[in-house]
C-alpha cells in the first residue's frame, strides 16, 4: 500500500511540472476522455469486499456539463452476509451527467450521478470442507436484472494534452432481489484512481466574419 502511495504521489509530481510548461486549457467543450481502473468496493451493510474493473468514456459538452458512460465489472468478492450468502456477480452499467466546476488551470474538480442496471447472482455456503478430497457445498441462485443508481465526487489534473490523473470516490445504491432467504444490500463505497487519456479534442471552427 505504501509502495502505491509512493509511486501515485511520485507521478502527481511529475504532472506538476509538465503542467506547469504547458499553457493550454485542456478542459473545454467537445473534450472527450476514457479511462480504465480497478475499483476497490465495500458493502457496508453487509460487510463484504469487492474488487471491480472500471471502464468509463465521458463529452464534454461545455467546460461544466459533461455525459459519461460506465461498464463494471466483478472480478471477486469476500465475505458473506448473516444468512451465509455471498456473491458471485455484480456487474453493471451506467450512464449519466457530471457536474465540473471550472478553473483557471489544469485541475477539474466534479460531482456526478448516474442511473445504471446490473446484473447479480448470489450463493449460499454450505458445510465447509473436512478434508483436502471434500469441496465446500454451495447453492447458487439464479441471476436477476437490478436497478441501480449512483453519485460521487472526484477530480481529473490533466498534465499533458493526451492525458490526465483521476481520483474518484462514489456511493452506489440498489437490492439485489432474488431467491435467496434474504436480499443483499448493494449499497456500496467506491474508490478508484489512476491513468486516463484524452482521445481528441475537436477544435471550435473560427467564425469568419462576413464582410
């Protein structure tokens, strides 16, 4: 952890100094980012830990308004709620605006929301197993669709014009609803960071005056 402390602090420092040779606004209408992460869950409620794999596209519509697309998905989960039953998927997409508010340089501070469906399964653990030749019993339950809905806080510094840093935390709120005894909460906490990139950014025509 502390080694990823490091080396995240270590690049936030040579962005600075990029940055600061740099004198273009990079944050501007038709400014269109992608960025892919691995997100690090936890689910409050019933005490479980998820690790996710992120990938989001956003437009900027202007330097305030943009729309993102989102894709997640589960990659492992531990833990198991007071009934024993745990969860295999989780995986979800979501699509929505976000809200940045300006600067004067390279920083972009930003809220955002976004209403998304998933799609979860759930197993219940059974006995575990007494010897290397027993495996542990599970019964799984079948998959169902979810309505989700999320919102968050975060930043992007773009430090060069082809990309940028990212740190996001969000809140994630749905029920997985299925055959199981008992549902399980999806609220869950969100924190990612890392490396995106600026695909293009499509330069405003110049009006030519009419004579």
């Amino acid at each position: 952890m502390k080694k990823i402390i490091f080396i995240l602090i270590f690049v936030c420092s040579l962005s600075v100094v990029f940055a600061q040779q740099e004198n273009t606004q990079y944050i501007h209408k038709h400014l269109l980012r992608t960025d892919a992460s691995v997100v690090a869950g936890y689910l409050f409620k019933e005490g479980m830990n998820n690790v996710h794999i992120n990938g989001s596209t956003e437009y900027y519509l202007d330097n305030k308004i943009s729309i993102r697309g989102s894709a997640s998905y589960l990659l492992g989960s531990s833990g198991l709620t007071k009934d024993s039953i745990g969860l295999k998927d989780f995986h979800s997409i979501y699509l929505g605006g976000a809200f940045h508010f300006p600067t004067k340089g390279h920083f972009d501070p930003y809220v955002i929301f976004q209403p998304g469906l998933a799609y979860t399964s759930s197993y219940k653990s059974g006995r575990p197993a007494l010897t290397s030749e027993d495996k542990q019993t599970k019964q799984h339950y079948p998959g169902a669709l979810t309505p989700m809905a999320t919102a968050g806080v975060g930043f992007n510094y773009y430090f060069q014009r082809f990309a940028h840093l990212f740190v996001e935390t969000r809140y994630v709120y749905g029920q997985h609803l299925s055959a199981a005894p008992s549902p399980i909460s999806l609220q869950e906490l969100r924190i990612t960071f890392g490396l995106g990139f600026n695909l293009f950014i499509i330069k405003d025509k110049k009006k030519i005056p009419v004579a």
